[in-house]
C-alpha cells in the first residue's frame, strides 16, 4: 500500500504530447509534493502552457505513464472532476457579476447552497485582502485586484494542485513584485501544492521551493533555485540564468568537485564542477558571472585583463575587458575599478566558477 504521506501530491511520468508534427513534451516527468511551490521555467514555446493542460485536463496527451493528483489515476478523469483549477493570466472573470458572485460560482456549481457559498468566498476574499470590496463590479477593479480575485475564486474550492500560467504577466514591474510576496504568502497558509508557469527567472527563484527549466519539450535542468542560480549544468541553463560569461576551454585534471581547465590562450583555471560524470580530457565551459569578478593581487589565480569599455550605471558599473582566453564582462558595484587602461589581475572564487560539459549545448 502507499504512505498518503510521502505520496506525491502530483506526479506525472514521461508525457507526450504532439500537435500534428510538432512535438511539443517528449517524455516529461516532474512531480510535487503537498505544500509545494514548484515553478516551470521556460522560454516561448518550451512546452510549459502545454504541460499545464495536460496536467488539467485540457489537453489528452499523446501518451502519459503516470498521471495523478492527490494519488488518484486522473489519465481518463475529464478536467471538471480533477481536484486541480487553473489560474489563467487573463483572469478569465464574469465581468456582469459582482467579485462576491465571482468567486462563489465555483461553489454554486458544486451546488454548495447560497448561504454557504458566500460565507467562503468572503472567507477566500478575506485571504487575499479584497473583502471590502466584494460587492463591487469586476470592472472597478485595478489589474491587480483582479488577479487576486481570480486566485481567490480558484482556491475557494480547495483544490490539491492549482495550476498558475504566467499570473502575473499582465501586472507591471512594481505590482508583479508585491504580488509574488502575496502569492508565496497565500500558497504558505494553505498548505497547498502550487504549480506556477513562467518565463522569468527572477520569478521562478524567488517564488519556488523547486524549479523545472524546460527547453524544446524536454526538461534541461531541475532543481532547488540555488541549484539553479549557482549550479547550471548546461551551457543553456547558464545562460538562462544569466551568466554573462561562459569561456570554452578542456578539463585538465579533477577531484570530487573541483577542476582545473586549460581556457582559450593556455591559461589554466579552477572551477567547481556540477556535474560528477566529467573526465579529464572533456571540452568543457567555465561559466562566471560579471559581478562575482574582481581585481586580484599580481600573479593570483585568474587572468589578465585589458579594460575595453565601461559603462557607468547607476548603481554599478559594467566593463568589457580583453582576456588571453576572450573577453569578460565584469559588474563593479563599488565604483570602477582600474580607472587606468591595463585592469589588475582578475580572479574570483574557485565555488563562484562552474564548469560542466561543452556538448549538448
Ligand atoms: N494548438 C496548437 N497547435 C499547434 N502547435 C501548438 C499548439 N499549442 C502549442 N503548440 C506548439 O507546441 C510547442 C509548445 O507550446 P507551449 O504553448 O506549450 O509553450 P510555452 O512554453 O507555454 O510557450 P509560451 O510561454 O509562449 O506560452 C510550441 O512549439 C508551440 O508552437
């Protein structure tokens, strides 16, 4: 028998899904537990509004292993009796009901009477600070407000998963941010497993306790943001999140979990690798980010650099600077150094150098 305990509270095992020719999910699996705050990353057409779909309902995969929600085989259950509702960008709201009869339709479906349904979804309101405004019309709302009544709606019926595809998109900056606190807030007193789909990696680090990045279908990378953010193992996921600098170069030799690569013009540098199968021998990347470079003593580990540009910033500063092994960009936040042409010596720690294998990229 299995434990309800550690049960996943979705689980999900190498889905296909084609349109047409297109083959949007090659053999995904990704599970979530209760509680869970699991975000897919991903840029355009990567597969993550599809996986969402498939994951309500919306869509019938081409083929699925495994597919539950709260341990029940939901593969051949229709999308309105899976206990999962989606969140959509749009909102998706009756414009002629007022945000009280907003979010209790979903109750009134369910045939819970009136009384009922509209003591929860004052309650459901209540969590998302819109009560004083439940009897108002959804078009005296700001862009906001309606998104918090869309969540509102969607968890008044307690779902197991609830499905969020790029919520916050439509918000600008400022609001998208105070509405991740709230989000990650309300996700916390629910207890409630949520599946959130974006394309901004700030967002998918800031917001999840576990981080998938998709990429033509495929799963690239997953993993705790930290993972992520600091232990990219692809020249892609570095990338994506926002390493500005990856050298080509070999391994030359390694232990457990550091390496030393000979780059571009000889020069021999440490790194941490992330990912165990590499050997002496293999075409490698180092990545670095800008900001986590600095001026070093003469003959230190690193590289020597010629300045080429520098832009100041504001808050920062960012240079180009010419290597042995090609060129850096660099982000100083206190001032420029090297006001002069030549930079000093350049190096950083061997934790904040990664390397991972040059194929695949
Ligand atoms: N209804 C459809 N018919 C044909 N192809 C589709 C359809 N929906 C999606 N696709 C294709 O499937 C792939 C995955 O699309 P999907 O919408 O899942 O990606 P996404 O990561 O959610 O992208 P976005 O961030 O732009 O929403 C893309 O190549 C897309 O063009």
């Amino acid at each position: 028998m299995t434990d309800p305990t550690t049960e996943p509270m979705l689980e999900v095992t190498d889905v296909v899904h084609k349109y047409g020719t297109v083959t949007a999910l090659s053999n995904v699996s990704l599970s979530a537990q209760k509680g869970e705050f699991l975000t897919i990353l991903g840029s355009s057409g990567s597969g993550k509004t599809t996986m969402l779909r498939v994951i309500s309902g919306l869509e019938t995969p081409y083929s699925v292993k495994r597919l539950r929600i709260g341990g029940e085989d939901v593969t051949d259950v229709p999308a309105a009796k899976r206990r999962c509702t989606t969140v959509f960008q749009n909102y998706a709201l009756f414009p002629h009901m007022s945000v009280l009869e907003n979010v209790a339709y979903g109750l009134r479906i369910r045939k819970v009477n009136a009384t009922d349904a509209a003591a929860q979804a004052r309650r459901a309101l209540a969590m998302v600070q819109l009560e004083a405004k439940a009897d108002r019309s959804i078009r005296q709302l700001s862009g906001g407000e309606r998104q918090r009544v869309a969540l509102a709606r969607a968890v008044v019926t307690r779902p197991l998963v609830l499905l969020l595809d790029e919520p916050l998109g439509a918000l600008d900056e400022r609001l998208r941010q105070d509405m991740q606190l709230e989000l990650m807030e309300l996700q916390r007193k629910l207890d409630m497993t949520f599946v959130y789909i974006t394309h901004s990696q700030e967002e998918a680090l800031t917001m999840s306790d576990r981080v998938v990045l998709m990429r033509h279908g495929k799963i690239e990378q997953s993993g705790r943001p930290l993972d992520l953010f600091d232990r990219p193992q692809t020249r892609f996921a570095a990338d994506f999140m926002g390493y500005e600098n990856i050298l080509p170069g070999r391994l030359i030799e390694r232990d457990a979990t550091l390496g030393l690569v000979e780059l571009a013009g000889g020069t021999r540098v440490r790194g941490t690798l992330t990912n165990a199968a590499l050997q002496t021998g293999d075409a490698v990347n180092l990545a670095l980010r800008a900001e986590r470079i600095g001026a070093v003593a003469a003959g230190a580990e690193g590289l020597d650099g010629t300045l080429s540009s520098k832009v100041y910033r504001g808050k920062y500063t960012d240079m180009l600077v010419e290597t042995p092994a090609g060129q850096l960009r660099l982000r100083s936040w206190h001032g420029a150094p090297g006001e002069t042409e030549t930079l000093h010596r350049l190096g950083w720690k061997v934790e904040d150098a990664v390397i991972f294998a040059a194929d695949g990229t």
